[in-house]
C-alpha cells in the first residue's frame, strides 16, 4: 500500500499561497495552474520528459467548448484519460481563451486523479486550521533540500546541463576531470540524498532519461575501446 501511495503522499500537499477563494457556486478553493505544472515538474520531469499529456478534437455545443486531455507520466506508454475539460466560449460575449481554459480544466482534473492538491479537492481547505498546518509544512518541504541546489526543479535543470557536460567529453582524460571538479562532485552527492532515481535507474526513473551513472560508465566504456582500438 506504501508503494501504491507514494505519488499521492508525495503531492497532496497544496501550498496555500497559491490558491485563491472563489466566491462562485456556494464558494470553491481555486489552484493556480502553472502551479499545478510546477509540481508536476518538480514529481516527474521536466514536460514533455518526464510528463505530458495530448490533446484531442474539441466538442462544441452552442455555448460550451469541451477538450479532451490524456495525460502520461514517466513513460509516454503509461497514459489514463482522455478527461474532458470544458469551458464557456459563447456567453455574453465570446471567450477566445475558452479553448485554452477548457485544456487547463482537465489537465487539472486528471493530475488530482494522481493526487495532486488532494487535499484541496478533500476538502480541507475548508478548515482554517489546516491551511494553517499546510502553509508550516510547505515551508518545511522547501527547506528539505540543503543544496547547492535548494529545489527539485533547479536541481533538475542542473541535472540536465551535466549530462550535456558529459556528452561533450571527448576522451577520458575530459571525463575524469570533470567528474573530479567540486560542483561535480557536490551535485552527484546531492542526487544520491535528493533524487537518487536520476543517479541510478529504478522504476521512478523517466523512461527517456538516462541515469547519470549509467551514462558516466557508458561514457567509460566507449573511451576505454577506443583507446584498446587505437593500441
């Protein structure tokens, strides 16, 4: 059960900074989307890597606009949806952005189906209490990453500029140099506490990602033949 949870546990928590009370419809807490695409970001990867979704053909009725969004995470094979989102488009007046808001509507309910923000659509946000308890944790959570890089997303983009670092090594002599710099060797003792999926593949590892061991030892092996090669 523990394993069957773990994305839920990981991304229940909400930030309350971004939410916002919507006074419509007897009252709703409302989530910021760009919010919810952080997290997502911050969970699996950057979009398009480690998560994404598809869009299909919109249906119209003569004031709504409904999109349908499958969502994937991890693998591109590993799908669920498609959700409808739906938005007005013909009111008062038109709303050109209503394709935009009908997308961002299911993409929204398909990543709380993984459990993002559960315990906005839980219904905690109605006790002041809780929101108070959630915005303590959300700093503890912010403080958990002791560095150099301080949150998942900037340790993820550094990440992404070491493995491009590399790639770019033309022999051996490169590699070991770079692997042996100081920043080198603080961000792979970071991935090992923070994110030791990205330094050694496991089931959480984005399926188009590389692990940063994986490929240092690759990189080992294609210089060590080339020099058996050239002897």
């Amino acid at each position: 059960m523990t394993d069957n949870m773990e994305i839920w546990n990981a991304v229940s928590l909400t930030d309350p900074s971004h939410t916002k009370h919507v006074g419509q419809r007897g009252g709703f807490t409302a989530i910021d989307a760009q919010y919810q695409i952080m997290m997502a970001t911050e969970q699996f990867g950057p979009l398009g890597i480690g998560w994404g979704y598809d869009v299909g053909a919109p249906l119209f009725t003569e004031t709504l606009i409904l999109v349908p969004v499958t969502l994937w995470h991890g693998d591109r094979q590993n799908t669920f949806g498609p959700q409808y989102g739906c938005a007005v488009i013909q009111g008062q007046r038109p709303d050109a952005d209503a394709p935009k808001k009908a997308t961002t509507d299911a993409i929204t309910k398909l990543l709380s189906h993984l459990g993002f923000n559960a315990d906005v659509f839980l219904g905690k946000f109605d006790d002041s209490k809780y929101v108070e308890k959630a915005k303590q944790e959300v700093k503890k959570k912010r403080e958990a990453l002791a560095g150099p890089f301080t949150s998942k997303t900037a340790l993820w983009g550094a990440v992404r500029e070491f493995d491009r670092e590399i790639r770019g090594c033309g022999d051996s002599d490169m590699l070991e140099a770079f692997l042996a710099m100081k920043e080198s060797v603080a961000l792979l003792e970071q991935l090992e506490r923070d994110a030791p999926q990205l330094l050694n593949k496991d089931d959480s590892t984005p399926a188009e990602f590389e692990a940063i061991q994986d490929l240092i030892e690759r990189k080992r092996d294609e210089f060590n033949a080339e020099q058996r090669a050239a002897a």
